[in-house]
C-alpha cells in the first residue's frame, strides 16, 4: 500500500501544479521574500521533492557562524561538483550528472538530500541565487525531463529578478543600506558596476577576499582585481577610505558603531 501511495506521488506532478502555475506565480510575486515563502513550496511540489528553497546570496545570514562553516562547504566550488557545474555552465543540474552516488553521499551524507536538482538565478550574466529541491533515496533520481522543466523555471525567476527584483542593489531591505544617499546622487555610482556595488557592501560589512568571493561566487583573485578597479575609479587607497568614502556620512550621522567600520582594517 506504501508503494501505491509513493507512485501517486511521483506520477507526473502537471496533474498537481503545473508549470504555467508556477510561471504566473512568478510573475505575479512582488518580492524575494515571497518567491521564498509562496513559489518554492509550489515548485517543491512540482518536483515531488522532500525539500525545496529559493536563495539569494545577498540575503543568507551571515551573522550566524555555525550556517556560516556549513554554507562555506556546501557553496565550495572546489567541495561540491554540483555548486561547481552552476558556476562554470549557468544551467541547472542533478547531482547524478557530475558524480557518482558513492562520491555523493561523501560530499553531503544528509538522507534527505540523497539526490539534488538546483538551478542558477541570473542577473546580468552573474548568478544571484538558487533554486533547489531534494529526494530521499527511496525517492526517484532527478532526470533530463526534470533538468529541462527547472531551466524554464529559472529563466522565470531570472527575468523576475530583472523585471521586479532589481529595483536597485539594496532596494529590498532598504533599512540596512550602507551607503548613504549623497553617494547616489553625486553620481559615485555610475562609477561602480553592479557587481562592483556588491562588492563594496561586502567590504563594508567587514568581509574578508576569500568570503566575499564564496558568497558571490567568484576565486579571491577575481575579488582582488575587483578591488584595484574600483580602487581607481573611486580615486582612494585603501579599502578603510574606500568605504569612508562611500558611506562616511552615515557613519557620523548615524551614531554608526566604530568597531563595524574598523574590522574593515582587517578584512584582507
């Protein structure tokens, strides 16, 4: 009777939620903290999944260490092939497509997470976020068709993003802007490139080369030479002046604690 139900389950799920649902659920969302709450659990029902989620690397918790040692493994290009394959392709994936499942289950041992689909969140030719979903072993492997249904997925999500979503870099959670008005409007802006602005924020938060380029998905080296450009373009020194510049207003108006401003000293 457990097999009846567990192939009632896994029959095509189109007779559930089907991919046109999820396309207006997409579109008709309003915010990131939506598409997490409301269009995941959708798409974890499409899938037939054991879990399911939407991220955006810009909204991750960052302040807890402990999700920090985890996230630091589980989003390593070096560590994890399937982190590795959205990185070098921009396209969805299963993790029987870049190992095999002894050298899976060394790689994340979770029995929840015997088999793994995610797919890359685009913006600019840069991956902001996944989408993911997961089976147990007693589940079916993600396949082809499955890999074919997210990449269309993702492109709703990427044009979301585009569309909806980037009304500005920190236009969601304006409340924890670190840069202050007067550097929009003096147009110190314009000199930065989206990617650059990301950056910025990072080096402003205190991020050390090496967990700036884990959280946007880049090698420390790329992160380095980020830096140097931007660096010239701002005509400053120093990451400190760096963002001196870029937010020093707010950090005399705001009551800002020094100690934030001064781990930026020693972030390298």
């Amino acid at each position: 009777m457990l097999l009846d139900v567990e192939r009632v389950h896994f029959r095509p799920l189109h007779l559930m939620t089907s991919s046109l649902d999820l396309f207006e659920a997409i579109r008709q969302t309003c915010s990131k903290s939506d598409l997490r709450s409301q269009v995941a659990p959708k798409i974890g029902e499409y899938f037939g999944a054991k879990r399911w989620a939407i991220f955006f690397f810009d909204q991750l918790p960052l302040n807890d260490r402990n999700l920090q040692k985890i996230l630091k493994i589980a989003l390593s290009i070096e560590h994890n092939p399937v982190v590795r394959y959205l990185a070098e392709r921009h396209a969805p994936v299963h993790e029987a497509l870049v190992t095999t499942p002894k050298a899976w289950k060394l790689i994340c041992p979770r029995p929840d997470h015997w088999h793994v689909m995610a797919g890359p969140i685009i913006n600019h030719g840069q991956i902001l976020g996944v989408v993911g979903c997961t089976r147990e072993k007693a589940m079916p492997a993600f396949d082809s068709e499955n890999l074919v249904d997210l990449s269309a997925i993702c492109l709703h999500l990427s044009v979301w993003v585009a569309t909806v979503g980037s009304q500005g870099i920190f236009a969601e959670n304006s409340q924890h802007q670190l840069f202050n008005s007067d550097f929009f409007r003096d147009g110190k802006a314009k000199r930065l490139t989206p990617r650059e602005l990301q950056i910025a924020e990072l080096v402003a938060l205190g991020r050390t080369n090496a967990e700036i380029g884990n959280q946007l998905w880049i090698t420390e080296n790329s992160v380095k030479q980020a830096l140097k450009r931007m660096f010239r373009k701002l005509e400053v020194s120093s990451r400190a002046e760096m963002v001196a510049q870029l937010s020093g207003i707010r950090l005399h108006s705001s009551g800002a604690n020094p100690d934030s401003f001064n781990s930026v000293l020693n972030s390298y």
